[in-house]
C-alpha cells in the first residue's frame, strides 16, 4: 500500500556471515560498516556483537569479534515459528470482526429507524473514525519494530506504561467478556433459526422463550471447541477463518441475489423488491420510534451509538502482532484494505433494503397490537430478502463463531505482553509462552474461564455497551498518541506511514470520547474512571518501564521549557532553596555526609554530588557513575551524581563549582567533609582552604560538616546490602527513619499521590499496620557484621532525636543562612522534636538585654519559633591558660609560621573565647551550627585557619556545621 515503505527481506545467517568476511576484509582500519545487527537488541540477534569501542578504534587495535564463528559449520536453526502475511493476519480477521452480527441483525433497523440517507451518514460516520484510527494505528506501528500484544504494545510505548497497562488490563477483560457475548449471540440466532425452520420447535432443554439453559450448554460447548483450536496454534486459527470468511462472502452474495428475485408470500414481511416508490419513501424519511417505550424513542445519535460497535474490530488484527511476519507492513495494509472493503458492501446493503423493505410504518397501528415485521422491528429482515435464507443464518453463525475466536486468541496475547513488562504484581505467571509460536496457553484458559463464567450467565446486554466503551478507549489513547508524538517532535518519531496528520488524529481522539458518550453515557464515565484508576495505580507503583514514550519526551521538553523559564525570571529571596553541591566522592563512602545533604534538600531541592579523580578512564568513569547512580537509588535520594577528571582536588572542584548545573538550576551552596587529617597533608589543605575561598568568590555559600568519628567510612566496612524488611508498626522501635520517610515534606508540597477512598481502607489500613523499611546491612573485610558503634556513626543523620536543642550561633550576619539551614534540618523526622537556641554575639556589655529584645524581634518577624534568644558578651576578654596551651599545641603540629600567629593574635584569641563559650553552652545540643571564619588567604594562611576551625570544634561530641552565607539575603519578613 502507498504511504509504506517496502522492506527488504534478509537472511539472518548468510547476511551475517557475508557482512563480517566484508568487515575482516578491512584490513586498514577496525571501523565497522553500517549494519543492522549493531542496533538490535542483544536478545534478537546470532550474534552477540558490539561496534568498535573509542578505545579501539583510538589503539586500532580490536578484539576478535570472530571467534564465536566458524565459516562453514552448520549453524543449526530452531524450526521457524508460524508468521501470516498481511491478509490472513490482518485483513481477514479485521473483516470477519467488521461484518460481525451487528450486519445481520442492526443494519435493517438503522435503516427503518433513520431511513436511507442517514443510514448510510450513520455508516459513514463510523467509517471516518475508524479510518482516522487506523491511519493514527498504521503511524504507530511503523515507528519502529512491534512485538505482541497489540494494540497494549503501541500505546505503552507511545505514551507510556500508564495508560498502556491501563488499556492492556481494560483490553483483556473486554475480549475474554466479548468471548461469551458473540457465543450468546450464535445460540440465539441457532435457536431463531430452528424456529423458523423447524415446525412446533419450542427448545431444547428450555422454552424457546427462556433458553437459558439452551444458551449456557450450547454457548460452553463452543467455548471448549474455540479453545481448542486456540491451543492448537495460529495455523488452524486461519484455515477455521477462512472457511467462515468464505460463508460470510456467500451470505452477502445470497442476500444482493434475492434482493432480485422477491417471491410474492414476502411481501407480507415488508418486502416488495426494487421499487422508485419505496425508495422515495424510505430515503429522506425517519422513523424514530420505539413501540415497547414510545416515549423514549432514539434519535440519530442514539441509533449511531448503537451500531459503531459494528466497527470495533479494526484491531483484530493488531492484536496478533506478534504472529504476523511483518507488523509495519502488515497493519497498515491489512486494517486500511478492511475498511475499504467492509464499509461500502455496508452501505449497499443498507440502501437495499431502503429500496426494497417497507418499513413499519407502511403497516397498520402499532400502538394497538404487536409489529413483528419491517425493518424497525425483524432482526431477520436481511434472511427474508436473501434467496436462501439459510446462507445468511450461516453467515451470522460465521459472523459470531470468528468474532468469538479472535477474540479469544487475541486476549492472552494482550495479557501475555502486559505480563512480561511487570506493570501489575502477581502477573507474571501469564508471561510464559509455549511451543514455537509462544502460544499463551495460561493466558488461553484464564480467558477461557472469564468466558465460561459469562456463558453461563446466560444474557450480557447489561455489558455490552461497557466493553464496546473499553475498545473506543483504545482508539482515542491510539489517536492522542500520534498527536502527542508529533506536538513533542520527539527525533525518535519517524513513522515510515506517512499519510496521518497530528490535528486529524487529535478530531479523532474527541470523536472517540464523543462516541463513548453517545453509545452511553454511565458506561463512558465508568470506562474513564476505570483507565484513571488503572493509570494512577501505576503510577504509585512506579515500575521500570522506561520505553522511550513520548510521555518520556513530553518530560523532557517540559523540563527544558521550565528551565529555561526559571533562568528567565528574576530571584526572589521567598523562593530561596539551597541547592547543595556536596564534595561526597563516592556516595557510598561518606554515608552520614550524604545523609545530610539529603536532610537539606529532601526531594525539593537541587543536590549535586562531585566526585573528583585524577586518573580515570572513561570506561571507569562510566562505571563510577552507573554504581554512584544505583546507590542513591537504592536510597532514594533524588541526587545527580558526576564525575570529575583533574589533577589536584583544588582544580577539579573550581571545575565543578563552576560548570554543575544549568542556569539557575545550579548550586548556590556546597558541602564539604571536615578534613580530618588537615595536620599531615600540608597541600591538601591549602586546597581545601582555597577551595573555600573560590567558593565565596563565586557568589557559593559555604558549609562544613564535622562529625565525631568522620565523614568517611570507606576504611570501616566492606560491603553494603540494602534491604527491604516488613516489620509491623509495633515492632519499629530501632530509631531510624527511612530514606524515603518525609512524609512531612510531601504534606507541604501538596505532590503527594493520595489512594482514592473508593477504592477502600484494607490497604490503607495494611500500610498503617505494616510497612516495608529499607535497612542497609554492612559487613567488614573479614565478612562480619561491623560493630554497632561504628554502625551507629554511620546512622547518625538517620536516627530520629527525640528531643534536645540545635544550637545556632549566628555570629555574623551572611544574609541568613547560618538561621535557615537549621529552621530546614527541624522541618526533617530527625529534629522534629528538637528546639532551636540562638546564640548571636553583642556588641556592649551593658545593652545585652535590648539586643536580646531586638534579635527576639528580628526572628519573630522572620516567622522562627525559638525556645531560646542568648546575646554572648563581647569576647575580648583573654582565653584560658589551657585553651592558649592546647591552641599552641594545634598550631605546632601544624607548622603554622610565628608572623601569623603574631599579626593574627587577637583574632585567634576570640575564636578561643568562642570554643570555651561552646563547650560550656552547647555541651549536650544535638546539634550546633555556627557562622564559618571568613578565609581571607591574602592574610590568614590555611594553617591558622584550619587551628582555629579545630579549637572550636575538637571537643564536640555532636555534628557540628560550619556555615557561610555569600552575603544575600536568604530571609524575608516581607509578604
């Protein structure tokens, strides 16, 4: 068909070997031609083969790929799974679907209801939205290679795992009901027929009238019959179709034969053969009428509603994706080819029997007695203008009987698929296949006992419109799919069918859900409300499904679009985030360090972790970021993580501090670990001093995290195994909060997705007496469980304080970070129960009182609940005699050069002052934050700096962060 580009076929072995005598022939160079097997994925191919890496192609030197292939060995080939062509596995099954039981027992009445022209507007306007749909489905599915499942697969991987596996599971309820619906619908004409034809006939084991029981024996006796033929593979599948195709084409034969021969006892049934009177009649005039309820009689919409499900069998063939030899070509052609060739016998018929049949009213009164004849009202009226009769009853029985088959074979394939992607637990049994065709045989019997539950019920009208409803749902997510590809301009949308358009799929997704609400109302909210459930479940659940949907691209285009309006819109101090870049290394060697990065920015803000090397190759460099990726996920701490290549620490973080993040999606604070072993490492530590002096330059505040045993671990444990315990909420008394447990945050951010009420309190009531706890278990080099001191070191950011102070020694005023970064840490499970204390420095002994007021003030306005507000004395007054003992101690150890010791005198004397002030005060605070020296390396060398760093906080027994704010404020107390 035009509009689909023609494939080459190839033979996999002989093509493969040919190419690589072709690539061994190079003996120049190692680059490797343009090949197919290079994009496949690894599980379709021969041979597990890779193109030239860079670092082979840079060497010229490349690996054998050519040892896995001995040239002349017979390579032995499993036998080859049964594939149809685009007419067995498209357009008959579309066809027999199409000209279902809707042509033979609905067409007649759409005609005596609307009458001739807009009967065939009705079939016109169900073949436009098919046509749209299947011009939207032919784009899909060639936009790249499509598996089983259908019209589930297409969806999934065009807008995602959402409302593919809300439609998969709609899907395959739908077809394994519709199964037992056409079966009913086959005894039902059976036993009209054996009425007609079969004098006093009045039931087999029922009365004719009730039949239930008739329905149920008969209906499951063909059900057993259908599976049968289901397991036995796709190959009878299509001979069993081809026979009742052939019944269905002789059906429509007989009925245009007899339409030429009436015979003179039919005319009491409303047929008088080919006259200008009664075309005149019947083509402009309606007769909406409804004897049994005359005051609820449809109109034009109402008798469309009735008959598009006629034309819901466009995906029959869709649905066995995964058994045709080629889906993009097939689909296209063999869905396009059905409707063109179903919809106008349709409309012939249809004007036929306007031409021809009288309809009701031609007849006497009916509001005084029964009318059983005329179009309006005999289902039969297509089996009294056939000239057999009975061809046209063996083609409705063919009509059902294939309906029926298709849509048994078609529901296990759509489970299969949904089943092997894990978008629902407890699923996966249905993945298996088996045979050469990975026939679904459990999918087969779950469907068959759906069916054999519903046969047994003996009348499905309740549903009908309700699985009609769940099919339309398909065709609009498969019309809004192609709009949503093309509006994103994904360069991965690249359909080799090129006659769609994007805003003739969009009027095809409104004139689905148009459809769905004029077949019924109640069933299209309930069809919508079952897709929003199914789609938010998993969405909760979250499963790895990451296809390359175009809901994917959309996120991305969003992301872009929403930067780049952020870097567009001035900063408010309202807004202010801090958004850390944190010097961790590998994440999974400074636990507490990232512990507390994540405490700051907790899922709604920027964290940034730099993990800078000095000789990685680029193989390592991808390795470091896949581990440092999986960790952080393992912990859910929403991080990025990356890796920097230079020589020295300094350089390398000047690199990271300059270029992390994009526009205003970039740090604005960085974090680093104490250097513990600042003393032996002379150029480290004028790093690490400069460092934080390019920081502030930067317009960077800065943060330094001091912890009684470290930052580092990395020399303490060997391994790590995160776990998953379910613990009972009674049972959770180990003090540790989770990595995910901020619900207090999500409350704030109003993103939190809630399960819906109607969907009923067990599993909120499971969740609230069991939950599911992530715990990292840690060995040692020697295999054993390190010990519990060392574990709780490890743990320390995430125990939970059940009471205690943070101590905030606002020294100087940076903007206000030194204050808001602990306002933050108490917004956080693990200083939810603590208190805040100030601690602000005063400038006159006699005036503490009034500055003590005044900063009470200060934080009030600021909106910061404080226990305490202390004003520390001017400290000027000399330090201890032990203090200036151990300071000299310090600064011996540390070589720092007497001039500065002398130039810097008094300044170190306060900070003296400061560390005896600190321990006396904050003694037992659980944690203390404190106003970070400025570095000044003009005038105060690393040395001295460092010591005063030390002799403040040396004795602390708690974590004790040292903050510097870049000079902007971070606080308002303005609306």
């Amino acid at each position: 068909m035009a509009g689909i580009t023609s494939r080459t076929k190839y033979t996999s072995l002989d093509d493969t070997v040919e190419d690589k005598l072709g690539y061994f022939a190079q003996k120049m160079t190692v680059e490797a031609f343009p090949s197919e097997r290079y994009y496949r994925r690894s599980s379709s191919v021969h041979f597990n083969e890779n193109r030239p890496t860079i670092e082979e192609l840079k060497t010229g030197l490349a690996k054998s790929e050519f040892q896995d292939l001995e040239f002349g060995k017979h390579v032995p080939f499993h036998d080859e799974a049964f594939k149809m062509g685009w007419m067995k596995g498209v357009l008959m099954p579309c066809l027999l679907n199409i000209w279902g039981v809707m042509l033979f027992l609905r067409l007649s009445w759409v005609v005596g209801q609307c009458g001739i022209f807009q009967a065939i507007l009705v079939i016109t306007l169900c073949n436009v939205v098919t046509f749209i749909t299947s011009l939207s489905m032919s784009a899909v599915s060639t936009n790249g290679k499509i598996k089983g499942g259908g019209i589930y697969y297409m969806i999934s991987r065009s807008l995602g795992a959402e409302f593919g596996g809300a439609i998969g599971v709609l899907l395959t309820i739908a077809n394994s009901i519709a199964v037992a619906t056409y079966l009913i619908g086959f005894v039902d004409s059976l036993l009209d027929m054996l009425k007609q034809y079969l004098n006093n006939f009045n039931g087999i084991l029922d009365d004719i009238d009730t039949r239930v029981n008739d329905v149920r024996w008969i209906g499951a006796s063909l059900l057993v019959f259908c599976l049968v033929l289901a397991i036995v593979g796709m190959n009878w599948v299509t001979r069993v179709q081809t026979i009742l195709l052939i019944f269905l084409v002789l059906s429509q034969v007989d009925f245009i034969v007899g339409s030429f021969l009436p015979a003179e006892d039919e005319a009491k049934f409303g047929f008088v053969g080919y006259s200008a009177k009664t075309f005149s009649d019947n083509f402009m005039t309606t007769n909406y009428h409804d004897h049994d309820d005359p005051g609820n009689a449809p109109g034009f919409f109402q008798v469309f509603g009735v008959f598009f499900p006629a034309v819901t069998g466009i995906v029959a063939g869709a649905n066995l994706s995964g058994d045709l030899k080629d889906p993009a070509e097939a689909i296209p052609k063999g869905t396009l080819s059905a409707i063109e060739t179903s919809g106008d016998p349709a409309e012939y018929i249809a004007f036929l029997n306007g031409s021809e049949s009288i309809d009701v009213f031609s007849y006497d009164n009916c509001t005084l007695r029964k009318c059983d004849y005329g179009s309006s009202n005999d289902q039969q009226t297509l089996a009294k203008i056939s000239y057999t009769s009975y061809l046209v009853f063996a083609g409705c029985f063919a009509a059902t009987l294939s309906s029926a088959i298709a849509s048994l074979v078609g529901a296990p394939r759509v489970l299969q698929a949904l089943a092997k992607d894990k978008l629902y637990p407890l699923i996966g049994f249905f993945a298996n296949g088996y045979g050469k065709n990975n026939e679904p045989i459990r999918g087969y019997v779950l469907s068959f006992l759906i069916a054999l539950g519903c046969v047994m019920i003996g009348n499905l009208d309740v549903v009908s419109s309700l699985l009609s409803n769940f099919f339309v749902a398909a065709y609009a997510l498969i019309n809004f799919s192609v709009f949503h590809a093309s509006m994103v301009k994904s360069p991965g949308w690249r359909p080799a069918f090129k006659y769609y358009n994007q805003w003739v799929s969009l009027i095809g997704t409104f004139l689905c859900v148009a459809v769905m609400f004029l077949m019924d109302p109640i069933t299209a909210f309930i069809t919508i409300a079952c897709v929003g459930i199914l789609y938010f479940y998993i969405k909760y659940r979250k499963p790895e499904a990451h296809w390359g949907s175009s809901t994917e691209a959309q996120q991305f285009v969003n992301t872009l679009q929403n930067v780049h309006e952020l870097s567009n819109a001035p900063d408010h101090v309202k807004n202010f985030r801090p958004k850390v870049l944190v010097f961790s290394g590998n994440p999974a060697h400074r636990i507490p360090l990232m512990d507390f990065a994540n405490l700051l920015t907790k899922k709604l803000s920027l964290l940034m972790c730099a993990d800078i090397q000095h000789d990685v190759t680029t193989k390592e460099r991808e390795s470091l970021k896949e581990v440092a990726s999986n960790w952080l996920t393992e912990h859910k701490m929403k991080a990025f993580y990356f890796v920097a290549k230079d020589r020295t620490f300094e350089e390398g973080a000047m690199s990271c501090m300059s270029l992390a993040g994009l526009g205003k999606f970039s740090p604005n604070m960085i974090l680093l670990g104490y250097k513990q072993n600042w003393f032996d490492d002379e150029s480290g530590t004028c790093q690490y001093y400069n460092i934080l002096h390019e920081a502030l330059d930067m317009n960077l505040g800065l943060s330094i995290l001091r912890l009684p045993s470290g930052c580092d671990f990395s020399n303490k444990f060997e391994n790590e195994e995160v776990l998953d315990i379910e613990i009972s909420n009674a049972e959770d008394d180990d003090g540790l909060c989770d990595d995910d447990d901020d619900d207090d945050d999500e409350k704030d951010t109003g993103m939190t997705l809630k399960i819906p009420k109607f969907l009923g309190n067990d599993l909120d009531d499971k969740r609230r007496r069991h939950r599911s706890k992530r715990r990292s278990i840690f060995t040692g080099q020697d295999g054993n469980l390190v010990p519990s001191a060392v574990l709780d070191d490890i743990n320390i950011f995430k125990r939970k304080k059940q009471q205690g102070v943070i101590d905030i020694w606002w020294l100087y005023d940076d903007g206000g970070l030194t204050l808001l970064l602990p306002v933050i840490l108490k917004t956080r499970k693990q200083f939810g129960e603590c208190q805040l204390r100030v601690f602000a420095l005063g400038s006159k002994v006699d005036d503490l009182d009034s500055e003590t007021k005044n900063m009470a003030k200060l934080l009030k306005k600021f909106r910061i609940c404080c226990a305490d507000v202390i004003i520390i004395p001017p400290v000027t007054t000399d330090a201890k005699e032990d203090s200036l003992v151990r300071f000299e101690e310090i600064c011996n150890r540390a070589n720092t050069p007497i001039n500065q010791l002398l130039e810097n005198k008094e300044r170190s004397n306060r900070f003296l002052r400061l560390a005896e002030i600190l321990q006396e005060r904050s003694e037992h605070s659980q944690l203390v934050v404190m106003t970070l020296p400025m570095p000044r390396p003009n005038f105060i060398c690393s040395s001295l700096y460092m010591s005063w760093l030390e002799i403040m906080s040396c004795d602390m027994a708690m974590p004790f962060l040292f903050v510097r704010g870049n000079q902007t404020s971070v606080l308002t107390f303005y609306s």
